[in-house]
C-alpha cells in the first residue's frame, strides 16, 4: 500500500511539473536537503563530538527553513490573527496609523494580496503564490484596511522577533511573500537561539529537550508568525535555568533574579497558567542565596514578574472569566461553562473533567508531538509518531553512571507544577469555548502542552534504569529521518489534494 502511494505521489508531482517548473527543484531541495541533513546531525555527533546545543542550531535552522516554505504562511494555527496582530504593533513601532474605525489592522495595499482564507492548507495553489512571490518588492505607501484586528489582551512582548522583522520587511520595501516570510524567519532565529541556550543550561536531560523543540509541531509553530513560538522558547529556557539554578550553579546572584523575573513577564504575556512553571524556585537550596529567607523572596519575585505580565495584558480578561455567571460560546451559538457554573456543580465538574481525559488524553499527546499539522485538518502517519514517541523516553533515560539529579521531593514539586498547568490549560478552554450542554471540554489542542514536555520526561528518570553509552548520535539521526517523512508527508497532502 505505501509503495502505491508513493508511485501515486510520484506521478502527481512530475504531471504537476509539466504546468509548475518550480516544483520538482522544491521538491528535491526538501528531501535532499532533509536527508543530508540527517546524515549531517551524525556526522556532527559522531565525527565532530559537537556537544548537542550545537547540532540543535543546524538541525533545527535547516529544519525550521523546510517548514517555512512546506507550510507556507497562514496553515499554522491561528497564524491570520497572529499577523494581523504583528502588523498593528510594526505600525505602532513606525509611528503610523494602526487602526481603522472599525478596530481593524492597517495595512500596506500589498499586504493583502496572499488572503488567509485561501491558503489556510498547503496546496499547489499556496506554493505557486510563494515561489512566485518570493522576491518581490514594494515602493507603494498606499494603506489599507486588512480584514482583522489585532488580539485583543495580547502583549508585544510575545510578538519581539515577527515584528521586527515585518518592520525591516517594510523598511526594505519588500513584498507581501517576502515580509511574511522575514516576520517567520525573525520568529525561527529566536527560536533556534534560545531553546540552543536552553539545551547548554540543562545540567541534565539535554538529549530530552533536544527532542521536545525539534518535534514537529513546536518546529511548525517555530517557523511562523504565532506567538507560540516565543511562549515554547522561553518556557524551555525557563526551565532551563531553573534547573541549573538548583543542580549546578554554586550561588543565586542578582542578575539571575532579573533574567528569570523578565522570562516570567514573557511567559505570563501568554497564558497566565505557565507562572506555575515558577514554582521549580522552590526546589534551590537555601543555601545559595546570601540568606535563606532571599530563597522565598526570589520565588515570590518571579511570581511578580509574572503578576506584572497579567497586570500589564490580561488583569481585564481575567477578571471576566472569573467573575460573569453567564456568556454565550460564540463558536456554537450557546450558553458556556462559567467559572461560577463549575462552583456550584462540583459533581458535574470532576465528571466532565475526567471525562475528558479519558477520551481525549492520546489525542492530546499525539498532537502535541505533531499529529495533525497546520489547522488539524492534516494527519501524519501514526507510525510517525509513535517513533518520535519512543525517542521522546530513550532520550529521558539517564546514562549509566550519570547522577539521578532528581529526588523524591524535586520529582513531587514537577508532578504538582505539570498537573495543576495540564488541568488550568483545561480549565481556560472549559470557561472560555466550551458550551453548557458538552459532556467534555472542547478546543484544547495538544500544542499547549508543549512548555511542560520537558518537566514531564525529568520525571521518567530513574536510578533503576539506565543506558551503557549515550545514544546521542542514534537519537539525533532518528529524529532527522522522522522529520524527513513528516514533511514528505506534508508535502503528499498538499500535492495530492
């Protein structure tokens, strides 16, 4: 059956060709460039003993590139209202007009050419706009309206690299294709840079995070204008640093206070519910702050950063949710869940509750890892992702001789900070989209998940299970070969349709 589908595939493209001369050099720039790229991750690991923070920047930079133009811009999730909301803030930054009368984004006249509605999945449509589009310019300053606005409540703070690179897009007079494709390639670089420090900071489990942000999905989202692509980044890096605080480094200074306040404002900026990611502070011992009371202060104070965040984007929006007894769930027309509601009905509350992670806990964790692509209107293989599935636990497991690092205590304070952020990223589409009549709580999406994967693995390691030699370089080349048919997989999707 798949060597059918591959003849099938293989027909379609070279018939297309006959009509797209760009599409069989794209095609063979994808799957050469990926599977040279596989052999270049082992060749780096194995050759050149390159510690793994380094490959991380080839592998996901090339990677990240490949999934750029396979995904082509607006199949990402929510990506239309992520740059209608990039562009309010690139005006803003240029000192002109960002909104109509009617709330909507201002923007250049060609900026509207490529429509979302069109291109919301990939096609042999949307890469024939790209490819032809790629090196175009614009010398017109005639503006118009676009058909959104921004996010509302959502902070720049999450949006720093897509905007700057819409703005220099603008500034060089670049197309409609060109500046989405800088505002995307910006929001990578940011990507790539921190999750590569955050794979150097890990005192341990690097191999495991490694394999979180080059997993599919964080790689798709990495490589668009959505804002989780700077949520991902800095909660791994979050973590990070929280864990090399508590395992490695010999004091708590003052600049580790503001790196880690500023990282919660960023985080918070986002969703309210990772602040809970501050509670790792308590897991540093008392003695590597200059007085032991200085280590509830510092776990205070990150909290703080994070308050500030709320208080700054949110604190509104908050309030809202927490305090009205009634709303309508806008996608289906009907009374929703209330916080209130959920008050008064503890019983139907666990039911519901539990009922949805009964039926839906897989499908979260499937398409955290990257099950559906784009606007889950897509399916890789499940082969596929019960491979990446099983790098995800090899990569978790400890190396023979290599310290646990992890205590009873450590491992009870990470459970308690993955569960209450699992169930509060269940709670905020349970009082916000879920409808009064629903058994279950609807729109949760697996990709939210995302910033406690590594927390999660942390927890599998084991003094009782170990691995003679590292399998980084096994590790590495698997997920290249994955990420390979993945996108394959993709590109089948778009060119069959």
């Amino acid at each position: 059956m798949l060597l059918d589908a591959a003849i099938v595939f293989r027909e379609r493209v070279w018939h297309l060709a006959d009509t797209y001369s760009w599409l069989i050099p794209m095609f063979l720039w994808v799957t050469l460039g990926m599977a040279g790229l596989t052999v270049l991750g082992g060749w780096l690991i194995w050759k050149k003993s390159w510690e793994l923070h380094r490959v991380f920047v080839v592998m996901a930079g090339v990677c990240g590139i490949f999934y750029m133009f396979v995904m082509p811009p607006f199949t990402a999730p929510d990506e239309d209202a992520h740059y209608a909301t990039v562009y309010y803030y690139s005006d803003k930054l240029l000192g002109q007009n960002a909104l109509t009368n009617k709330g909507m984004t201002i923007v250049r006249t060609c900026d509207v050419e490529y429509q979302e509605k069109e291109h919301r999945e990939p096609s042999i449509g949307s890469y024939d706009a790209v490819w032809n589009g790629l090196f175009s310019v614009n010398h017109s300053d005639k503006m118009q309206s676009y058909n959104k606005g921004p996010l509302n409540s959502v902070s720049w703070a999450l949006y720093v690299p897509q905007i700057l690179g819409v703005t220099l897009a603008r500034i060089l007079h670049l197309g409609n294709i060109p500046l989405l494709f800088l505002g995307r390639f910006f929001a990578l670089l940011f990507y790539v840079a921190l999750c590569s420090l955050a794979i150097k900071k890990m005192p341990f489990g690097k191999l495991a995070l490694f394999v979180v942000a080059l997993l599919p999905m964080p790689m798709e989202e990495a490589a668009s204008l959505s804002y989780d692509c700077v949520i991902n980044a800095v909660s791994f890096f979050f973590i990070a640093n929280s864990l090399d605080l508590v395992y490695r480094r010999e004091k708590v200074e003052k600049k580790d206070w503001i790196v880690m306040i500023l990282l919660a404002f960023f985080v918070l900026s986002g969703k309210i519910i990772y602040i809970l990611l501050a509670g790792l502070g308590i897991l540093i011992p008392a003695e590597k702050f200059p007085k032991p009371v200085l280590k509830w202060v510092y776990t205070g104070a990150v909290f703080a950063g994070g308050a500030a965040a709320v208080l700054a984007s949110r604190l509104g929006a908050l309030v809202n949710y927490l305090s009205r007894e009634t709303y309508v769930a806008a996608a289906f027309e009907t009374e929703g869940y209330t916080f209130q509601y959920l008050l008064a009905h503890p019983d139907r509350a666990l039911k519901v509750f539990f009922k949805t992670w009964k039926e839906y806990g897989d499908d979260y964790l499937f398409t955290a890892i990257g099950k559906k692509p784009g606007w889950m209107n897509m399916e890789v293989s499940d082969l596929l992702i019960v491979g990446f599935l099983i790098l995800l636990l090899v990569a978790a497991i400890r190396v023979k001789d290599e310290p646990v690092f992890l205590d009873a205590k450590a491992k009870i304070v990470m459970g308690i900070c993955c569960v209450l952020i699992a169930s509060g990223v269940v709670m905020a589409m349970w009082i916000a989209w879920t409808p009064l009549d629903s058994d279950l709580v609807m729109g949760v999406q697996g990709r939210y998940f995302l910033p406690i994967f590594p927390l999660l693995l942390m927890l599998l390691r084991s003094k009782n299970l170990s691995l003679e030699k590292d399998v980084n370089g096994q590790v590495v080349v698997g997920v290249g070969i994955l990420q390979f048919f993945v996108l394959l997989y993709i590109l089948e999707y778009a060119l069959l349709r």
